[in-house]
C-alpha cells in the first residue's frame, strides 16, 4: 500500500487494493509515522508541517508525507458544513475496522449539483468518487465521528465550491499550491497598500491558471478601469468557459 500512495495508481487498483487491506493496521501504522516525523524535528519544522498538514477549510488531517501522490486524509465532522467542496482527481472513501459512517453524494451538473443520495461506508464497502462529476457532503451526526479518505489530485485542476442550500457552485480556488500563492501575493500586497501592486497584477494577468487571471484582472480595473476591453481580451484568450461567464457577468453589473 505504501508503494502505491509514493506512485500513482489506477483508481481502480487503488481501489481494489483498499478492499483487501487491513486499512485500520495501515492507518495506525502511518500515524504512528507522522508522530515520529514530528517528533524528530525542531519546533519551527514542526509547525511548519502541520501547518502544511491541516486543511484551512475544515477539520482535515493529512497523515502521510506531502510529497507522496496519494494523500491518506482524516476528517473530523462535528456539524452540517454551509458549503461543498469538490476534490481534485479522485478520491476513495472508506472505513477501517470498528468505523462507519454515511455520505450524501452529489453528481455535478455544470454549474450545480443535482439533489443527492446518502451512501453508506463500511469496512467492506470503500467508495470511489471522481471529483469532475461528483461531489461529496459528510452527514454529521450527534456525536464527532472521523471520515478516512485516499485523495489522488490532478495537477492543474481546482476545487469548486457549492452552497450547501442552493446546491450552485458560488467560488472556485486552484488545487494547484503554486497558484494559491500567486492569490496569497495579490491579497497581501493589496492588504498593504504596495506601490508595485499595479506591475505585479498586469504580469499575473497573463497566468495560465484563471483564478489567478481574474484575480489579477480585479486588481487590474481598480488601478485602470479604462483598460476594461484591453484586460477582457486577455482574460478571452485562456478560452476558459467559466472565466468567460464571470466577465461577462462583470461588464452586464458594470463594475467598471
């Protein structure tokens, strides 16, 4: 199994290889693991990898190395989250010995996803989702339970949000970390005012990745406004659909 998380499998493999595992042996061993790494390492080390490690967005804990393809999660669920969140490639979701738990799972269709239907985890019975068609919500329950999932991302890809009540995608942000940095340098340099914002945002513009592009247009048009068709040119040459509708939606409101 260990061999297969540092490669990149087959989901199918993958898959069938979860079914005839002792996944809770596997578990236990690699957390066993990430305790030594941690412990092995200097305080700011250490900080740095869980902070690497937990996910911003809910109570996730990523127990195997970051380099490895294949991240080995743990999720903590304690109430009903007010947003869905699509995942990178696909992702297997399954129960070691003595864990089960529900999932509600969603198809996407375009922007939204249709009504959903509850899927049951077992030992016996992983799940095997792929991210561009489907989407998975984690049902809580009274009492914090724990979801364990294989995640297998697609360099390049994004997570996209969905409201939770309305079922519509409302954001989307990169999986790509190279990209979500690009967004991080945007946000701190408008935070504090940087004179070189401007120059920083009319060369991200041209980034292939379009979070990254249209956030550099925003930036753009609070700087130059009158450059509106010069900018909406750039963003129309990436051909991206979604990118597309947003500007369109940005010059019909006009923003500018």
């Amino acid at each position: 199994m260990e061999a297969l998380l540092r490669g990149r499998p087959d989901p199918q493999q993958l898959l069938a290889r979860v079914r005839h595992t002792d996944m809770r042996a596997f578990v236990e061993a690699v957390w066993r693991g990430f305790k030594q790494r941690l412990d092995n390492q200097p305080e700011a080390a250490r900080k740095a990898e869980l902070c690497g490690a937990v996910a911003h967005f809910s109570e996730r804990l990523r127990l195997n190395a970051e380099q490895d393809a294949v991240a080995l999660n743990v999720t903590r669920v304690t109430s009903a989250a007010d947003h869905l969140y699509s995942t990178s490639g696909y992702s297997i979701w399954f129960a070691p010995a003595g864990f089960e738990y529900q999932l509600r799972l969603f198809d996407r269709e375009g922007d939204r996803l249709n009504e959903g239907s509850a899927v049951r985890v077992t030992p016996h019975a992983p799940l095997l989702v792929e991210g561009s068609r489907q989407v998975v919500a984690m049902s809580p329950r009274e009492q914090a339970h724990l979801v364990f999932s294989l995640n297998m991302p697609v360099p390049g890809s994004d997570i996209e949000v969905f409201d939770s009540n309305t079922l519509a995608r409302v954001a989307w942000f990169p999986a790509d970390p190279q990209a979500s940095r690009f967004l991080l340098l945007l946000e701190a340099l408008q935070r504090i005012g940087d004179p070189h914002l401007e120059q920083v945002a009319g060369e991200l513009i041209f980034h292939h990745h379009p979070a990254v592009r249209w956030q550099a247009f925003l930036v753009l048009m609070q700087h130059s406004p009158e450059n509106l068709g010069q900018y909406s040119e750039i963003l129309g040459s990436l051909a991206n659909p979604g990118l597309d509708a947003m500007l369109a939606q940005y010059c019909a409101e006009g923003v500018a």
